[in-house]
C-alpha cells in the first residue's frame, strides 16, 4: 500500500526538480515555516534533493543530514524538548584515551606475561571506561526521547510503537548521512525511500500539522484494517505494511481514539500487543485539585476483540494490571475479562 502522503502527486513546487512535492507536503512546509523558517528550510531542502533524477549519492547525503538536524530541532521548536544530563561521549572518550595513553604499557605487558594487570593501573583505566559507556546509553536514551517528543508531544512513553516506527525511519536515513565505500549501491530513485520518509513526515503531520488529514488517512486506512476475505469471510491478518501505516499516524491521543473506536478486526490483536499499541498512555502529572483521569483509547477495541483474541487480549490486560490502578483503566480490565471465554 502506498502513503498516503505518496499518493498526492500534483505539480511541483517552483524550482524543484520532481513530482514529489505534493499539496500535503507544501502544507507541512508551510507549518513547518510558521513555527521555525530553519526547521521549514531544512525540510524543503530535503525533499527538493531527493527529488533529483537520478538521485546522487550526494543529494541523498544532503537530504539526510536535513532531516536529522529538522528532527533533532524541532522538540525544542514545539517546546518539547527532553532533559539531557551527563557527560559528553566525545569528551569522556578524550578522558579514556588520555587514561590509557598513561596505563596502556604496564596493561599490556601483563597480558602478554600472563600475569596479574597492576591494579593502579587497571583501577584507573576502569573508572574511565563507566562513563564513557554511561554517556553512550544516555546518549541513545536522548535520542530516544527526541522522537518521542516530536512524534507524542512528550518523552514519557519511549517503547511506545509510533516513537520506535519513527526512530527506525530516521535512523534508516541515518546510513546515508556520510559517503561510504558502498555508496556506489545507494538507491538512485526515491520510490525505494519514500516509505521511511513518510513515517517520518506523518509524525510530524500529526503533531503540527492538518489534525483532520491524519483522520481522513485512519478513515481510508480501516476498512482495509477490517477486510475479510470474500469466499470464508474470515478477517484478514494485518500485514506489515498497513500496520506501518496506521501506527505512524496514532501518535497522537485523538488519532488514536479515533482508530480504535473503528477497529474491528480481533487478528489485529496479537501485532497490536506485540508492539505495545495496546498499553494506556502514561498517567497524566497528578494534580491535587483535579481528579487524574488515564484515557485508554485501545480499551473499546480490547473488549471487542476479547472473545475471538483471547491469548492476546490476556496478555495485554496483565501487562496493563501491573502498570497502573487508573479508574478507567480498571474499568476496562473488568469489562474485558468478563469477555474473555472461560
């Protein structure tokens, strides 16, 4: 199935050189440039260059270091940027290679002795080396949670199925960022990348841009989501692709409601809990004047579906159970296990 992003081909903007700047793209850049001319500049830079034919290794190169510098941008641009403490890489490595420059000898002597390291030098070499793989993991974390923040809103739900969607589609750009010796194998047209950077500029649709052309993509999207097949009349299983799709556009809450409220098919379940598209959203911030309130868009589907999904469905209850007492997300459990067969 194609994007439906990738589907509205009309004229090109002025100056680019392809057909892939459609309505919906020139809406997102202009969005895009209402918030930040930067963040709409690196965007249309993106698309301009990968809209060269052929597509040079060069072009692809600029267009994925545009798109890293805009994602990596724009949670600070939507007031969403996630806290980022500890040290450097680039410096605690420094550190460690100092470290080792002074301790290497007397480390390697012994090793090739087959004797015991001298434990000053290996105390030393040791507590450089923690940070450096402290900051690695905060650094991925970082990253992480910058997806989040541009595909949610927020950085509370890292495993959450659109951010890990939205990581994987840019991180795919990522291979292309620097010239390497395959460089030669790069693709040379953009329909081959054109699903990855859909993903990406869905999640940014649904957080800044049209809110009803991400529904209008949901309505299209379901009764494909709810087809059967037409001899037996048994529901289909969702495949790969269609389930890419919904899943980058249910980052948000509302989307997500919306999804759910028309899902039917109960062969979705088990991709569905798999990928943790099931789990309510995080608790909102408790606030002593007003009562907490967990909305669980998934649950309507999950008592639909208990009955012909037990397997999944159980295994998503119990794995919400342990997470949270929300009222509404008890209300859900009850109403669900009651469907459950016995």
């Amino acid at each position: 199935m194609n994007g439906m992003l990738g589907t509205d081909l009309e004229l090109p903007m002025p100056g680019a050189p392809s057909d892939i700047w459609t309505a919906r793209r020139r809406a997102l850049s202009a969005v895009l440039g209402q918030r930040d001319r930067i963040c709409s500049d690196l965007y249309r830079r993106a698309i301009d260059t990968l809209g060269e034919s052929p597509l040079s290794a060069v072009a692809l190169m600029t267009a994925s270091h545009c798109l890293r510098e805009l994602v990596n941008r724009l949670p600070g641009v939507l007031g969403a940027a996630p806290s980022h403490s500890g040290t450097d890489l680039k410096l605690a490595a420094r550190r460690l290679a100092l470290v080792w420059r002074d301790h290497r000898e007397p480390l390697v002597r012994a090793a090739e002795d087959g004797g015991n390291a001298p434990v000053e030098n290996l105390a030393a070499v040791i507590e450089r080396i923690d940070p450096v793989v402290h900051a690695y993991n905060a650094g991925g974390e970082s990253a992480k949670a910058k997806r989040s923040a541009v595909a949610l809103g927020h950085s509370k739900d890292l495993d959450n199925p659109t951010v890990l969607s939205f990581k994987a589609a840019t991180d795919f750009f990522e291979e292309f960022r620097h010239p390497q010796s395959g460089a030669a194998d790069w693709p040379t047209e953009v329909d081959s990348l054109l699903p990855e950077l859909l993903v990406i500029e869905t999640a940014i649709e649904g957080r800044i841009g049209n809110f009803f052309a991400i529904v209008d993509d949901l309505n299209l999207l379901l009764p494909h989501a709810n087809s059967r097949d037409d001899a037996t009349g048994v529901w289909s299983e969702p495949s790969e692709d269609l389930f890419r799709e919904v899943i980058s556009r249910i980052g948000n809450l509302k989307h997500r409601s919306i999804f759910f409220a028309g899902l039917q098919n109960p062969r979705w379940a088990l991709k569905l809990c798999n990928a943790g598209a099931l789990d309510p959203p995080p608790p909102e911030e408790p606030d002593e004047d007003v009562p907490s309130y967990t909305p669980w868009p998934a649950g309507p589907y999950l008592i639909l579906a208990a009955a012909e999904a037990p397997e999944a469905v159980t295994s998503a209850l119990l794995r919400t159970s342990a997470k949270t007492d929300a009222h509404e997300v008890q209300r859900i459990l009850v109403a669900a296990g009651k469907k459950l067969p016995p």
